[in-house]
C-alpha cells in the first residue's frame, strides 16, 4: 500500500498519475491510480495533460474534481435515498391528499 505524507503546497504543482492519487487520498479522498486511469479513457475524472507517455494532473484541478464530487451535507442516512424531483411529487400529493383545514 502506498501512502503519501505530503500534499501539494502549490495548486499549480503536477503531479503522475499516481502520486495524484496518494495525494488525494491524503487529502481525505480515497481514490486509486486504476480509479483515475480508467477514468482518463471513459471520462469523468479530473483534467490530465500528456508529457510523452505519462499523464500529469494540476494538484488544484484534481483537488477541485474531487471536491465536486461530494455530496450536499446530510443530517441522516436517509436524506439520500428520495432524489429531489419525488421528494418534491411526494410533498405535493401529500398536500393534495390532505383535506382542507386539516393537519399533518
């Protein structure tokens, strides 16, 4: 297992491919090497440039990809279950349902 003790100081910094991946998951966001390899040829993950074979990522480009990956805080293990298109069905039947001068 690797494991990086550092993290970039400077956005501008390029990292490989690998060292990328030690840096984030020092970060706090765990992601391996063939994670960001495989999404180099499917798409989806953070901007790469080329420097003869080896793909080289901006720390603050990865950083920032990764980030936009989190989701909104939550409160419960359920928040995320309903996406916010029911959720918002199920408040409107839930109002239509409900008689008039009736409560919840």
């Amino acid at each position: 297992m690797k494991v990086a003790w550092w993290i970039p100081g400077h956005p501008n910094a390029l990292l490989t491919r690998s060292k990328t991946a030690d840096a984030l998951t020092e970060a706090g966001f765990p992601v391996k090497e063939a994670t960001l390899a495989t999404m180099a040829t499917r798409g989806g993950g953070p901007p790469y440039q080329r420097f003869g074979s080896r793909a080289l990522y901006r720390w603050g480009d990865a950083l920032l990809w990764a980030k936009g990956r989190l989701s909104a805080p939550r409160c419960s293990t359920s928040e995320g279950d309903v996406s916010p298109t029911l959720r918002r069905r199920r408040t409107r039947l839930s109002k239509a349902a409900t008689p008039r001068g009736a409560t919840l």
